[in-house]
C-alpha cells in the first residue's frame, strides 16, 4: 500500500513569488492535514481538509492557502513567499471520518525562500 | 488551549540501556495522545497513540507510554535502546473530534552511543 506522497521533494524560490505543494494521501483515506516544521517553531498546525471541505485552520496568514479535490489529493499554495516560510512542509492522512484517527505523515516538501 | 512540554531538549543513552522521553500536556478535558518520530530527512512516523482505556499503551519498535492523568504526562519509554533509536521524538495532543489538528511539543534529540 503506497504512502502519503509529497511533491515536490525539494524546491527553491525567491521572495515575492508563490509556491504549490502537492500530496496525495493512502488510497481510502478522505482527510489531509497540512503541518509546517521549522527550527524555531517547530511543528506547526496549517490546515485540514475532508471531502473536498476545510475543516480545520491553524494560525496562519490568509497567504497560506489548500484546497483537496476529488479523489482527496491535496495541494498548499504559499503567495508573496518570505523568507520565514523556508521550512519543512508536512502533509499527513487519515482515514477517520470523525477526525480522531492517526495521522500518517508524508516525508515532505523542503521550501527554502531566498 | 492546549499546549505540550518536551523538557528534554536533548538525550544521550548507550546502546543497551533503557530510556525515557518526557511528556506533559496541558488540556482541558480527556486527550488524546500521540508519540511520534523523526529520522533526519524524513517524515514522522507514529510509535503510539492513547485515547482511552488502558493507561500503559504499546506501540511500535518496542516503544511503550503510560498516560498519567494526575500528572499530566505521556512519557515514552524503552527498555533497550537500539542504535537505529536515534532519532528525533515527538509528543503530540489533540482533541475529540479534532485530532487531526495537533499540538506537538518541541521534540527531544536522542543520540544513542555504541
């Protein structure tokens, strides 16, 4: 059985610009969380998807925005990059309809803003 | 809102010996708790959850944690550390219903000497 599956692995775009993440998540599974990992943050809450809904936020700016289509494949976009949002991007999946099933983790997509 | 605390920034066992990560959590009400890890470069990887029930939980790769309600803690534990231990752990909360948006703490470092 496949994985959750992030693209890309590792990207680097300058300030000012914008970026899309892509994650398709294990077959069956209809929800897709969102996680950003830096040093001094640490992991970080962005956003969660369920059939095609968002149904939950963390705390960031409107810059930061997701959507999930249909077959729950799910993609990030990140408009008028800063250098604060190099970090770790973290997709997970789950298969509870009730968000109260384990999250599994994709390895991730490493953005770095210069 | 609920937060977690990983006091230990950083851990170094010798291959062989026991082990134990700490934990505590600040909810409200019942949470749920989960333990993950991090190997460099990669995603993470879940090695135990408690939701309810029994308050010692197993987990993967050996790993156990025992949900202490009076002490708000989940701490992890291992019996005998393997060199393929080494790694960067997680504790994580979440809420009923919600669990998929967690709050992680900020990770303990293990290094495991041979």
């Amino acid at each position: 059985k496949a994985g959750v599956t992030q693209t890309p692995r590792y990207l680097i775009k300058t300030r000012g610009q914008q970026v899309t993440l892509s994650c398709s998540p294990i077959s069956g599974h209809r929800s897709v969380s969102w996680y950003q990992q830096t040093p001094g943050q640490g992991l970080q809450f962005l956003f969660e998807y369920f059939s095609e809904t968002q149904r939950n936020k963390g705390n960031f700016p409107g810059r930061f925005s997701g959507r999930q289509f249909s077959n729950s494949r799910s993609e990030m976009n990140v408009s008028t990059l800063e250098l604060g949002d190099s970090a770790l991007y973290l997709c997970a999946s789950s298969l509870s309809t009730r968000g109260t099933g384990e999250l599994f983790f994709g390895e991730g997509s490493r953005l770095t803003v210069l | 809102a609920q937060s977690v605390t990983q006091p230990d920034i950083h851990i170094t066992v010798s291959e062989g010996a026991s082990l134990e990560l700490r934990c505590n959590y600040s909810y409200g009400a019942t949470p749920y708790l989960f333990w993950y890890v991090q190997s460099p470069g990669q995603g993470l990887q879940l090695l135990l959850k408690y939701f309810s029930g029994d308050t010692l939980v197993q987990g993967i790769k050996g790993f156990e944690a025992e949900f202490k309600r009076s002490q708000s803690s989940f701490n992890l534990r291992k019996p005998s550390v393997h060199w393929s231990d080494a790694a960067e752990y997680f504790c994580a909360v979440g809420a009923a219903g919600t669990a998929s948006k967690l709050t992680f703490g900020t990770g303990t470092r293990l290094q495991v000497t041979l």
